[in-house]
C-alpha cells in the first residue's frame, strides 16, 4: 500500500475528466453536457464548505462542488442522458448473459438449482471494491454483504442474518472481513463533522479511534487513516467470532475467519496476521460460546 | 439463497487452504490484466470514487452485481443484504442510501431481485429460523399488503415469482420514503429508482418498469419528508 496516494492529486482528477470527456467525443467546454454540474453546487454549507468529511474517497466529489474547476461537469461523466445510462446497464447484461452462457455453458443450468459458495465476504460499498470481480470468481462463488465501511455492528440485524444465513445453512468454509485503502467512511470517523444518519453507523469506527487515540495521533494524517481501516477490520472480526454460529463452526468443522486489505490504489489484496493467542480463544469460548 | 439445499462441506483443510490461496493468484493475475489493458486504471480508482449507480441486492452468491450489469471497478455503489430488503429501521441500508445520494450523488438507484431467492422462500416457510425471523418478517409483511392478489395466484411458483417482485416494488418504495431520496430528487431531478428481478436460469435482468414518480406522487400526502 503507498500511503502517500491517500492526499489528493487534483491533476490526476483533471486527467480522469479529459479521460471521461474524450470517451464520450466532447472537449471539455461543449456547451451541450447536462448542466448537472450547476444542481450539485447548491450542497448544505456543511458538504460544500471543504472536501472534508470524506476526503479520501471524495476527490471528484470535491470537484463537483467547486464550480470554477472543470472537473465540476465531472458529476455527469459522458453526454448520456441519465435513463440511457441505465439503458446501456441492462443491454450490457444482456451482453453478459450471451457471453457467459457461451463460455460456460453449464453455468446458469447450475445456478437454478441452487447456490454452494465457499466464501462469504463481508466488504465495503465502495464502487471501487467489487467482490466477485476482484477475487477472479464467478457466480456462486461468494456470498455478499457489503456495508459503509465493512462494519460489524454486534446487534445490526442486516449482518447478523447474512452471517448466520452463510455460516450456518449454507455452511461457507471462509468469512472474509475486507476492508480497503482510501475508505472515505474512516476518513469520515477521523474527522467530527455531523453526519446525521451516518453518525450512529461510524460510531463503532469512533470507538476505536478512541481506544487507539494515542497511536493514531502519533501517526501521520494518512498514516493514522490507514491504520483505522487496519483496526477496523480487526474489530469486525472480533464482532464476527463473538457470534455463537461462527464460534461453532470454528469448532466443529474449521471455519476460518480471515481479515484482509484491499489496495484500491494497485487492485491487490493483502491479508492481515489475526492469529489469535491461546488465551483470546480461551476467554472468547467461555464468554461467547451459545449452544441448544 | 436456497435454504432446501445447503452445501454439505466435504473438502478437507488442505482444500480449504488451497481454495485461499487461489483467490491471492486470482487477484493478481486480475490486477495485472487490468494494469496491462489500462496502465492508469488503479491510478484514476485511488483518486476517487464517482459511480452513477447504487445497487441494493440479494447476499446470494449467483447474483454479483458488477458482473451482471457489465459494469467495472469505480460504477457501481453496492450494498447486499438478505432478499435485497430497505427495512425503515435497518441504520445499514439507510447509511448506504444517505452516504450514495448526499455525498456521492449517485443518478440510479436499483433494487435488484432474483426468481429462487431463498429469504423469500424461507418467509414463505412456516418455520422458527431464530435469528432470521426479524429479518425476513419483512417479507411477511409485503405478503400481507398484496394478500388478495397472491392469494389469486393458484399455480405456488407463479404465486413465489410474483412475491419475489412485489418485494423488489416495496424496497422501492422504502427508498422514496427516505429523506435523502426526496430531497435530491426534488432539488436536482436525480436519482431515478427502478426496480429488477435478475433471472439464474439466463442472467437476464427484468426491468418491473417501477412508476417511481407516480409512487413518489402516491406516497407524499404521509411519507413527505421535504
């Protein structure tokens, strides 16, 4: 992971919109583009104010709130109207479905009868992060939940059913906890601008930002950001072994739990050491261990 | 998901292990394509994520979003929970609907479905299933509210088909309900809601042409948050 890629390169930004311009035939001052950009100026004060709260992930968030940088027709990235764009999504499924079809033609036969997939994945929302796509499996590979910032809230009911869904009747060998570079949720928790909704969501993010205050303050801002997301993995997958199911299947048939990093900046997992002491495994079992 | 048929684990802890360390060679060989076809492909991901799309759908493995839209890395927003639901009080999909709209101003949300989904089928199960049953009293739920047109259905896969659609509708529905939906669609005439089932035994997408304005218009005189 190159920390440094974490501060914001506004040339890299301008790139990306010429990129964006010249695949859709226009230069950057056709008077033709959808004036989105003009809509998305009028952002609460709090958002437009700074790039800030979720500045890792948000350069070209960023941009679309400053109305004298290019980038800001960024927030419509071609000339498409926004139903076509949603067209093109449903006549390249169409493309996918012959494509797979032809070249595993066993594939979707397959799939109707049911689903055996070895790997749940617990990941973030990031469009940048896709699951499937980024481990090189297909369909009934992995099963899926993904949330802002791969958090593990102990009584979220949402994660808890997918846990136990996966673990216990679809008997997964793997529980995967991702979380990734330049995730713009712990960027959010580095930071104490009021989120509404999003505020009871970071919380967990914030508790471990102050149980390792000292740490992250002795690190760089990037540094310190990275480390969140390294901590927050760990945390989820305390969260995720303190579940009666899990623990069980641990146990019974060796379940294993494993923590990883993605890199956004070079596509590359990396998984992290979470061997736990004889002693966690110890006092885990008798505080957490559930059974009929 | 299929709860008739969970997989039995046969693999031994030597399968296990080497099932993980094809993932790894899988990654990299997929990293290294994409840097080949596109040298600043990861470069143009570390500086932002900008996506037109939120999609909310099913945890089940044979559905994965990127894949079924032809969509890359960086277009699509994802959150996948059981049987694709947006219960009122989940601060989960809520925090995906906020985050996705105010801060990434995506310009299509998707509830997407599937035929064979097996949350769907277990709330059709008269069966304690613990912890699930929270969960999946959604479904219930929708059920109730098209009783008499379910109960019409004569033929039980027809009748499962439609429910499976008929909770695609109300996930909908739940997000017009939002005050991060109303607001942004109001103020800037985006984001547009539609409604799919995606098909296994094709991988075709159905569109339910969801009259997202006309519900928007049905559901103001209560849910009004604007």
């Amino acid at each position: 992971m190159n920390v440094a890629r974490l501060a914001v390169r506004p040339s890299a930004v301008a790139r990306t919109v010429e990129a964006a311009y010249s695949r859709a035939g226009l230069q950057p001052s056709d008077s033709s583009l959808p004036s989105v950009s003009s809509h998305v100026h009028r952002l609460p004060a709090h958002l437009s104010s700074r790039c800030s709260p979720f500045s890792t992930s948000a350069p070209a968030f960023c941009a679309k709130t400053d109305p004298s940088s290019p980038a800001s027709a960024n927030a419509d990235q071609s000339n498409t109207p926004n139903s076509d764009r949603y067209s093109s999504a449903l006549r390249q499924n169409k493309e996918w479905a012959a494509q797979t079809a032809r070249e595993h033609p066993d594939l979707f036969p397959t799939l109707a009868t049911g689903q055996q997939p070895q790997i749940l994945w617990l990941g973030c929302s990031d469009s940048r992060c896709p699951e499937t796509t980024l481990l090189g499996l297909k369909p009934g590979d992995v099963f899926v939940h993904r949330n802002i910032a791969n958090i593990m809230h102990p009584g979220d009911l949402s994660s808890g059913a997918v846990i136990e869904y996966a673990v216990q009747h679809l008997r997964v060998n793997h529980v995967v906890v991702c979380g990734h570079t330049f995730c713009g949720g712990v960027a959010a928790a580095m930071g104490n601008k009021q989120l509404g909704i999003l505020d009871p969501w970071l919380l967990p993010l914030r508790l471990v930002r102050e149980r390792n205050l000292a740490l992250l303050q002795s690190l760089s801002e990037e540094e310190a950001a990275l480390k969140l997301v390294e901590l927050n993995v760990r945390e989820g997958l305390d969260v995720v072994k303190q579940k009666g199911a899990v623990l069980n299947a641990i146990q019974e048939r060796g379940l294993q739990v494993h923590g990883l990093i993605y890199d956004v900046a070079s596509g590359v997992l990396r998984e992290l050491d979470t061997q736990d002491s004889e002693e966690t495994i110890k006092s885990r079992l008798t505080a957490f261990a559930v059974r009929d | 998901m299929d709860p008739a048929a969970p997989a039995d684990s046969c693999e031994t802890s030597h399968d296990v292990h080497k099932s993980l360390e094809t993932i790894f060679k899988n990654n990299r060989e997929w990293a290294l394509d994409k840097a080949r076809a596109d040298p600043v492909f990861f470069e143009k991901l570390a500086d932002g994520q900008a996506p037109n799309y939120l999609y909310i759908g099913c945890s089940d493995s044979r559905v994965p979003a990127n894949e079924i839209m032809g969509l890359e890395a960086g277009e699509v927003f994802v959150h996948r929970n059981i049987a694709n639901l947006v219960p009122n009080l989940d601060l989960n999909v809520m925090s995906v609907i906020n985050y996705a709209v105010r801060h990434l101003h995506v310009k299509h949300i998707i509830v997407c479905g599937h035929y064979n989904c097996g949350g769907v089928k277990a709330a059709l199960t008269p069966a304690d299933l613990g912890i699930l049953n929270p969960w999946l009293r959604n479904i219930r739920d929708v059920y109730r509210l098209h009783e008499k047109e379910l109960d019409q259905i004569a033929d039980e896969s027809a009748r499962y088909n439609r429910l499976i659609e008929l909770n695609v509708e109300e996930s909908c529905r739940n997000v017009i309900k939002t005050a991060a939906f109303q607001q942004s669609y109001l103020e800037h005439g985006y984001p547009m809601v539609h409604g799919l089932v995606f098909d296994l035994r094709d991988g075709l997408l159905k569109d339910l042409k969801f009259d997202f304005e006309g519900t928007l218009e049905d559901v103001k005189k209560i849910y009004s948050l604007s």
